[in-house]
DNA sequence: GCAAAAGTGTTACGTCTACACCCATGT
DNA sequence: ACATGGGTGTAGACGTAACACTTTTGC
C-alpha cells in the first residue's frame, strides 16, 4: 500500500549548512565559525541555521549566510544532503549543504576582525564538528567538477582581475599546476573576458592587464550551444 | 545570534522520490506509478515515500524502491533536494531525490504486470505531478555527468551483455549516436571487461559475444589511480 | 644593472574521429 | 545464396602539452 496520510508522519529538523569559499593571497580559503551554543559549543563548525517553515532551501541559505557574514549577493550552489541518524547528537537533523563563492578581498575585510568567525586556509583548518569536514570535502569536489564546466570561478575574485590571479584560482580549485601560457591562450579562445586598459601594479614593477568577465557575452553564447570547458 | 535551540526551530515532512531508470530494447525507460491517494490521485508520479524518524536517506529510498517494487540491491545516488513552498499542494514537503539504476531484463518480469506501476519510454511519458518533471531532468543530467566518470552503465544491463548493447546504452543516456569501433577500442583500452566464450544468439544469426564488467579490476585500478573518463 | 613578474608562438605528441570491408550463420 | 548483425584497423584532424626568451620598471 502506498502511504496516504500526510498527517502521520514524521517531521524532522531540517538545517542548511554553508561551505563558503574564498580566495586569497592565491590560496583557497574557507570560513569557519566557532560555535556559540551546545552541543560542541566553542568547536569549529560550517556555518549553518535551521530551515523556517515560510523559506526554500535556497533562500535559508541566503538569509544565513548574510546572517552571519551580512553579505548579499553571493553565488550559490546546492551540493548535497546529510541525513545519518547521529550526525546531531542534539537531535535527528537532516542538513543540505550549500557551496558559496565569496571575493574576500572585496567584501570581507571587516569580517575578519569580527569575533566567532574566521577564514581558513582549506589546507590546514580545524577539525569540524558532526559530519562537518565530509561536508567540506564534498563541496570542494562539487566546486571542482563545477569549475570545469561553468564560469563561475569569478565569483573569487574582484570584478578586475589579472589573467594570473585567474590561473592562479584554477590552480587552487584544481590543485594542480598550469602552464600560463596554455592556460591564458585556452581561457582566450573561450573569448568571454574583456581587457581593460588598466593595469594592476601590485604584484609587479611592469603592471599587469586587468580583464572582466562578460556575462553577457557568455548568456549569449550558451544560447547558440556554447559550452564552457576547461 | 546564533541559533541556539533547537527545540524551537520548524520541522517538516522531508520525502524520497526516485527516478528509476531501466534500459530495454534500446531505450531508456522510467517507472512511474498512479497515485492511489490524494492529492492528485490517478495521476502519474515518481516513487516516492517519507522519510521516517529511525531511517537516513539513503536507507528510505532503497526501502521505498524495494516497497513498490520488490527489489533489493539496487544501484542509487542522491541527486537533490526541492523544497518550494507549494510543490506539494497538500502540505509542506521538501523531498530529496535519488535515481536508481535497474536491469529490467533480469528484474521486472512481472512487474510490468502489477497494477498501478509501468514503465514509460524516458522519451513518451505523460505529465507528472508536482515538480516531478523537474526532479527527472535533472536525474537524467546527473546520470548523463555521472556515466561519464564513472562506470555505472552496467547497473541497467544483465550480469552478462554484448558490446553492442552497451553501445546502445550509452547512446540512449547520452542521447547521441556513437560509431561501433571507436566505442569499442575506448572501452578496451580500459581493460575493464571480460570476454566470455559465450555468445549471445537472441539478435543475430552469427551470434555475439558476451562481457562482464569486472569489477575487482576496477576497483585496483582506481586505487592505483585509474579515471573512469568516457 | 639587476631582480621579478608580464607577456607572447610554435612544435611534438597523443587522442579522437571518420570510415569500409569481411565473417559467420540461419533461413 | 543472401540477408543480417558481428567484428576488426588505419589515416587524418584536432586539441593538448611542452617549452624559452624578451619586456618593463622599481630598486
């Protein structure tokens, strides 16, 4: 028989848990924040909140991660759910986990200084509590897969940016290294960035060339079968 | 503030559907059932269930398949979680979904016989309800990624298959044709099939030869590194 | 003048694609 | 003997990977 009564079953708790990337002095980075309520209070943790019965997942993990970051605006993808019966010893909470892509260099510099919240890097950070760090390990073969096929690594990085940080994120994300000169003749091909007359004198005496990404180019171009791969 | 209680927080009913996938005469095929139940008995759906309070998610959708269907041991993944506030008309429901991959030779004889369940060419079934036309297109996409790195096609064929059915397979998930000898020569190169001295005698005269997927092999590969890339 | 990063093309290699004929057998 | 599907190899196209030197300028 199949069920056929809403009403008798069981409801659970259901959590959206955040793994928020950044990138940074080019390494990948990920915010942790330190627990501030049993169980496991003072552990590091992903950032996370309970799902309200008047929001989509979507938009609960909207609201949490500007919550607790107080950014808007931040790309998002669903990874995948959670749901062993003791990966809460507080009680039975399936969680769905979200993978955010933040520029830290353009939003995040007060968020530093904040207290329970912290960047870290995603090669040296705590043990996570719960089923925390396969959370994190999911989200970053996720991340991985995603990159190769949608431009969405520009989210890491400011709206200006030199082909090198862009290599640079690639090698991160895919932890691996590039040739520049493949990678920027392969990123060229795709014919999505915009060169601006500008240059970046940061990290050298010459200058380098700033590029943006042009979305619309890009929409238009999966429109006539474009398909985005590297 | 964090969130600090849960006792507080907003529980929901959270479903399973499955998007079960079979492949017989060289299609692709999905099994439906009829809902006996309201809302929106008689139409065709997805099968699905509740999660209940003693089970994860992995462990209620091999239940709910094996409810509906009888059978065990079958090959599923997660694929995502939905969750707009009226996709299900009679209550709040987020429901996760997970595809499943079924030999319909070996299997379902007799269940193309049962009543309200039936198997529908992934190409020609009739509209379903809630969100569950969503829920199939995105299975298939992930079963499209996933088929490619990882070699689950064998799951929809018998223990024992020739060549040329699994040309078709991989042409009816990947929706586009593919010629016989470079589909043959990549598969070989992975060394991943046995030759058996059986024949296959049902689809030609001359007869052909019949392969198993092995395994073990497959497994030492990948522990030495192997990719799966097709 | 030298250190440090930016920028730029070509060649070799391997992979993918296209393609056509003979084989075995049941009728 | 012929119709049907099974089985096999190669050559050209294409994309990927390897590689080194010149430029700019702040110190």
């Amino acid at each position: 028989m199949v069920l056929n009564n809403y009403r008798k079953e069981d409801k659970v708790l259901l959590a959206v848990d955040c793994i928020i990337f950044g990138f940074y002095q080019e390494e990948l980075k990920i915010l942790l924040v330190q627990r501030d309520f049993e169980p496991a209070k003072g552990e590091w943790s992903l950032i996370g909140g309970f799902l309200k019965k008047e929001e989509d997942l979507d938009i609960a993990a909207t609201r949490i991660l500007n919550h607790l970051t107080g950014l808007n605006n931040v790309y998002m993808e669903q990874v995948h759910s959670y749901s062993k019966l003791d990966r809460d010893p507080e009680e039975r909470t399936i969680s769905v986990t979200y993978f955010a892509l933040i520029d830290i260099a353009h939003h995040c510099k007060d968020l530093l200084k904040q207290n329970p919240i912290k960047w870290f890097d995603l090669k040296d950070f705590p043990e996570l509590i719960f089923d925390h760090n396969d959370m994190v390990q999911d989200a970053l073969t996720s991340l991985r897969n995603r990159v190769g096929t949608k431009p969405i690594g520009f989210e890491l990085l400011p709206e200006k940016f030199t082909m090198r940080q862009l290599q640079k994120l690639y090698e991160a994300i895919l932890d691996t290294e590039l040739d520049k000169r493949n990678f920027i003749n392969k990123f060229n091909s795709f014919d999505l960035l915009t060169k601006l007359k500008e240059k970046d004198m940061s990290s050298s005496k010459k200058g380098a060339f700033l590029f943006e990404f042009d979305e619309d180019k890009y929409q238009k171009k999966v429109e006539e079968g474009f398909c985005f791969k590297i």
